[in-house]
C-alpha cells in the first residue's frame, strides 16, 4: 500500500525535479558515511547564485560599454567590481573549508514526530558566518543559520519528521553559506553513520490499560510478623472482613494472650500488568504497536511494574525507565 501511495507523489513531481532528486540521491551514495567530517576542496562545492549570474551579466555589459565608447572610468569600475567578486569567491568558499562537523549521539524518538540531531561545528582559526545546516534535500525554509567564534565550536539542532517505525539510517545534511555578499553558494554533503530508532507512533488517545492479574508468590510481596518470621498473616485491623481472618492462628495465638490476626492477601499473590498482542485482536498490527507502544507509556508514568508479550517474544514484568526503553524498542524492532 505505501508503495502505491508513493507512486502518484512522484508522478506529479515535474521532469526537471525527478532528475535532480535522482541526481543527488546517487551523489549522495558515492560519500561515505562519518560522524565526523573535515571540510576541504575535495568535499566543498561553490556555484554562483541567480544574484550571482545577474551580477556577471553586468559586468559584461559595463566592459562592452566601456570598449564601445572609450570610457577609461568605465574600466575602473568594471575591474573594481570584478576584484569584489573574485575576492567574495574566495570568501564564500573559504567559510565552509576547514570546518569539522561532528554529530552528537542520537536520541530515540517516535514516528511522526520531530527527530532532533545535535551537531557540533568547530572553527580551528577564523569564525565563520552565516552557515545555514538542514536535510539534504529539504526546502530552504527549514534551514538554521548559525556563526562560528573563531577558534572556538557551535552547537545547532536540525530536525526531520521520521514517517515509519525502525531503525533508520540518519539522513544526509547539507552546509552551505552565501557569505558575504550572497554572489556564490557553496555547499557540502555530509552522511552520518549513526542510526536512529523510531519507535511507534503512540495512540492518540490512548485505550485504557488492561486489568492486572493477580500471581501467587509474587516477589517481595511477603510481610514479616512481629517475632521476626515471614508469614502470611498480619494484625486484625478494624473492618476486615470475618473470611479473612486465620481463626486457628487466632485461637493458638489467644491462648497466648495475642490478638486477632487476618490473611494478609498481599503476601500470597501480588498484581501483574501484561501488555498482550492478543489483547489489540480487533485491530491492524501496525494500530495494534501504536496502543502497546501507549499502554507502555501509561504503564511507566503509572510507576506499574508491566510486561510485553508479541509473537514470539516476552519481556518480564518489571518497573523503570530501563523497562519502558526495553518494550519501545521492542515495538520499534519487531517484524
């Protein structure tokens, strides 16, 4: 189905953009993929901007105009401006060579929401301005544009929208600036090596939690009486029903002069929630992560102990942020 979804996206794309979205899709498969990338001549690209193209188109008119008419003023400026883009080339290209870009480790996140990536960008001499960072590929507008101190690092964020659940490849980012008279762009291509888990997209709202189930000797379930021993009974308290209390531990222990004692029911069985496949029946596999993946975050912020049962694997019950990490991955892996 996504397959033949996809199709009439890409038809509706116009000839010139489907060559050019093919075109950096295979220059991008020929960088190999780093954390840690040093921009030199042989990974920085330059090409003038329209402003750019404008701007030599004048310059030849001015150096026609002045040889038709013998205007030595003419020459003066024409040369003078040419200097001015000479010397922003060198600029502009020199802002980008010599930086290194490193990306910080990646955090896990959910399908459909914003996945950030942290990236470092250190200048070992002059500080850099005007350096805008986003998805390959992606419209200018999503660009973030940061300086560089001289000698010193930058911090930036660049976020893209994860579509599906898994283990993705990051995607390829760009950096580029048109600084400092926006005349040229240049550019690079890097290709992080980490990877990004996507968990499931969680169900919105979520389906209330399934009933726990009590389990007989639960662990750390059991109370200690007064004489030090471990038993199944504790003080009667005022208001327990008469089924609860232990009448032939009562009598041995009135004899004695002791008081009433009850069943404590906590020491024998202890509540379980479990998270079951089977229990989304009703629903598609993809909708059936999504309400597992939210019972787990309902079940975490509960404080519950909980397990996770899909085909063909169980996770035990347990508590804790290692717990709730262990099934979303789970969920974000499972085929």
């Amino acid at each position: 189905m996504s397959s033949a979804s996809a199709l009439p996206r890409w038809s509706a794309l116009r000839p010139a953009t489907r060559v050019r979205a093919r075109l950096r899709r295979w220059l991008e498969g020929r960088i190999a993929r780093t954390d840690t990338l040093l921009l030199t001549q042989r990974n920085v690209y330059i090409l003038p901007t329209r402003a750019g193209l404008m701007f030599g188109i004048t310059l030849i008119v001015l150096l026609l105009a002045s040889i038709n008419y013998q205007l030595n003023l003419g020459y003066v400026l024409t040369f003078l401006l040419a200097g001015s883009g000479v010397v922003s080339m060198h600029l502009t290209h020199s802002t980008l060579r010599g930086l290194t870009l490193h990306l910080k480790p990646v955090t896990p996140g959910f399908a459909g929401d914003p996945a950030g990536l942290g990236l470092v960008l250190t200048s070992p001499d002059n500080a850099r301005f005007g350096i805008g960072l986003k998805v390959s590929g992606a419209a200018d507008s999503t660009l973030v544009w940061i300086d560089v101190p001289a000698g010193g690092q930058t911090t930036a964020q660049v976020s893209f929208v994860p579509a599906t659940r898994g283990l993705h490849d990051t995607p390829a980012l760009s950096a580029e600036t048109r600084f400092p008279l926006g005349l040229f762009r240049t550019w690079a291509v890097w290709r992080p090596a980490a990877q990004l888990l996507v968990y499931p997209r969680p169900e919105q709202p979520p389906a209330p939690l399934p009933a726990a189930r009590a389990v007989p000797g639960g662990k750390g379930q059991s109370r200690s009486a007064d004489g030090g021993e471990v038993e199944g009974v504790r003080a009667y308290r005022r208001g327990d029903p008469l089924k609860l209390v232990a009448w032939k531990k009562a009598a041995r222990t009135m004899e004695s002069g002791g008081e009433l004692v009850s069943r404590d029911t906590s020491a024998s069985a202890h509540q379980e929630l479990w998270l079951d496949w089977q229990a989304c029946a009703s629903l598609a596999p993809e909708a059936r992560l999504s309400r597992l993946a939210a019972w787990s975050l309902l079940a975490h912020r509960a404080g519950a102990e909980f397990g996770l049962r899909l085909p063909g694997l169980d996770i035990a019950p347990e508590h804790g942020e290692a717990q709730r990490r262990r099934c979303l991955e789970a969920l974000a892996l499972w085929r």
